[in-house]
C-alpha cells in the first residue's frame, strides 16, 4: 500500500482530534497528535480549536525540533519528537486527557492487570510517569522512560498516551486504555480487585499475536 500523501496525513491528524473529542476521551483543545511523516513529524498546532482547523495548519517539524513555517507546533512537542526518535516503530503518537485515566494520573497510579486486555499496552501495567511541567524535557525523558516495552503509559496530574504503528490503532489503544482505567476505577469502589498473573498476560500477548496481520484484531479477540 502505497505511503499517504502530506495532505491526506494533515486530514487525518485533525479527524482523529476530532473523533477524540466526539468520543469523550479528550475535551478542548488539551490533546495533541502526531503522525511520523518523511524525515521529522506531522503535529498538531498549538490553541488551534479542532472545529476550524485546517491541513496547512499541521505543522511539520524535523526530528532536530526545527520548523518551516510560523505556526507554532502543539506544546507537549518534545514528548511527540523524542517517542519518535526513540522507537522506530512507532508512527503515530496520541496524548489526551481521558477522565478515568487522568483521576489515576492524579492519583500517580498505575493500571495493573485487572483485565486481560492490558496485554494490548504491552505488557501486565500500563505505567504512571512521574510528574513534570507540561511541554519540558523532563515530562518527555519520563513519558520515553514509562513507554519502554509498552504502547501506553499515564502522565502524574496530566493524561495519557498511547502509541502506534498506525493513527487507527494509536487512537484505538487511547480509547482502550481509558475502557481499563475505568475499569479499574469501578473495582476501587468495591474492594482491592484480583490482578491476573504475569505469565497469563505473556500467555495472552502470545495468543494475540496469532491473530492474523491486523494489530487492531490481534486485540479484538473476546
């Protein structure tokens, strides 16, 4: 399949800030998404609302932070720029603040494996990185060391990101990860809930990755 053009990658950062919005997972302007895109990155500007948005209005940044044009890049760049520089793999970066994720993050609590679709983060956690001012280096050496091995981490008193090969499956694991902090939210209310066991989460991650080439699918399954 042949590589998206620049203005249909532009397109597509601005309907999934829209759809994070429609979805409930983001409010505002707050969130930010970029896309890996030529020798740098495609992000999301900074106080642009997502309604009036346009494709020129995405800036392109290159991988040393500089930029082409006037417009302001999104101001949790550095956290966007370094997941891409140091995970090759990854093509897409989503940050939002989803409620249930964010009241863990307030808490500075990480999401254990009360269900099994945790594995789709990478592992038995979905890790809470210490907190920093918004937009520092700092936040992005945290965001980048609480993503090692995984697709999704919270932010202290911040949010979340999620990561992906694709926008569609970044986007998909962002509203995922919420389903699991509001799970685990809802068990809070009861009692301390039982957490599956490491190896059983190996076990799943193993299953899913038999399902066929689609990332999506290979966490659909159940």
């Amino acid at each position: 399949m042949p590589a998206m053009n620049d203005r249909v990658k532009r397109q597509s950062i601005i309907d999934a800030c829209l759809r994070m919005n429609s979805l409930g997972i983001n409010q505002g302007t707050s969130g930010n998404i970029s896309l890996r895109h030529e020798d740098g990155l495609l992000i999301t500007p900074t106080g642009t609302p997502y309604e009036t948005m346009q494709p020129e209005q995405i800036v392109f940044m290159k991988l040393d932070s500089t930029v082409e044009t006037n417009q302001r890049p999104s101001s949790e760049w550095r956290f966007h720029r370094d997941i891409i520089k140091a995970r090759p793999e990854v093509n897409a970066v989503v940050h939002a603040h989803p409620p249930y994720s964010t009241i863990l993050a307030i808490m500075g609590m990480a999401i254990p494996a009360v269900h099994y679709m945790i594995a789709c983060a990478g592992g038995d956690t979905i890790r809470c990185a210490p907190y920093a001012t918004f937009g520092t280096e700092e936040l992005s050496q945290h965001a980048v060391a609480a993503l090692e091995d995984r697709s999704a981490c919270l932010l202290a008193h911040h949010g979340m990101i999620a990561v992906g090969a694709s926008l569609d499956r970044a986007m998909w694991l962002a509203v995922e990860v919420e389903t699991l902090a509001r799970q685990y939210h809802g068990c809070l209310q009861i009692g301390t809930p039982p957490l599956l066991p490491r190896d059983e989460i190996e076990n799943v991650m193993g299953r899913m990755a038999g399902y066929g080439h689609a990332e999506e699918r290979s966490c659909r399954m159940g």
